[in-house]
C-alpha cells in the first residue's frame, strides 16, 4: 500500500505532473526543470525527490551531472500512470505550452557556479549529455 500511496501523492501536483510530462521529451537537469517550472530550486528538488520516491522517474549520475528522465523499466502500476497521464493530458494548453517552451530551454552553467560561490549545494547537469541520451528504443524523445 506504501508504494500505491507514494504514487498517487506525487500524482496529486500540477508541477510534478508537468515535469513527468516534460521528461516525455528528454532527459532535464534540475535548472532546466527549474526554468520550465518558474519554481525556486529547491521546490523543485522537493518535487523531483518524490516523483523519485514514487519511482516516476529516475536519476542518471554522469560524473557530477545529474538528469532525470522517466524510468526505464517501469513497474506495471507506474507505466500504467504514465500511459494514463499522457492519454489526459497530452492536448491541454500547459502540457502544449511546456513542449513549445522546452526546446528553447538550456543547461544554464552560470547557475552552478553561483550556487557554488555561495557554497550552496546543487545538483549540476550538462545539456550535451542529456542530448546525446535522448533517444530510447519504446519511448517517444526520451531517453
């Protein structure tokens, strides 16, 4: 009941919904997820942590990059939300907007060494490596 539960609370969030929508496309660093979304970094650490809870999606170390991309060999109940999502939400302005947006949407690498000069810690990612993974035998763009 523990994983059922965990999955229909990260459901239960537009943001997590659209960033599950948005990694249909490609893999996304936390600053590109961030710029999507408008949210500060750490509200969207907060949603990546659970949709990773849930096992939405998972996480791709390369180094110290980290990306997020929709798991690859979901559980049935996952793949299942996942097929249910995009049959609902596929056609509705923000999941629309958020697809048109994405393409203009880049690693910023100034934001790492921000976030390093004032010694906060972050996630770092690297857009050509979430490039070069972005094509995956059974998925539409994903990794």
């Amino acid at each position: 009941m523990f994983n059922f539960l965990n999955l229909v609370r990260a459901l239960g969030d537009e943001s997590r919904v659209r960033i599950l929508m948005a990694l249909r496309h490609r893999p996304l660093c936390v600053c590109e997820v961030t710029t999507l979304l408008g949210l500060a970094a750490s509200t969207t650490s907060k949603h990546l942590f659970l949709l990773r809870q849930a096992r939405l999606i998972e996480n791709i170390k390369k180094g110290r990059w980290v990306y997020y991309r929709l798991p690859e060999n979901p559980t049935p109940s996952v793949r299942d939300a996942l097929i249910w999502l995009e049959k609902e939400l596929a056609d509705t302005p923000q999941i629309l907007q958020d697809a048109a947006a994405l393409p203009g949407i880049f690693h910023n690498k100034n934001i790492h060494a921000f976030l390093e000069q004032k010694h906060i810690p972050a996630a770092t990612c690297d857009a050509q490596d979430a490039e070069n993974q972005h094509v995956r035998s059974g998925r539409k763009n994903h990794v």
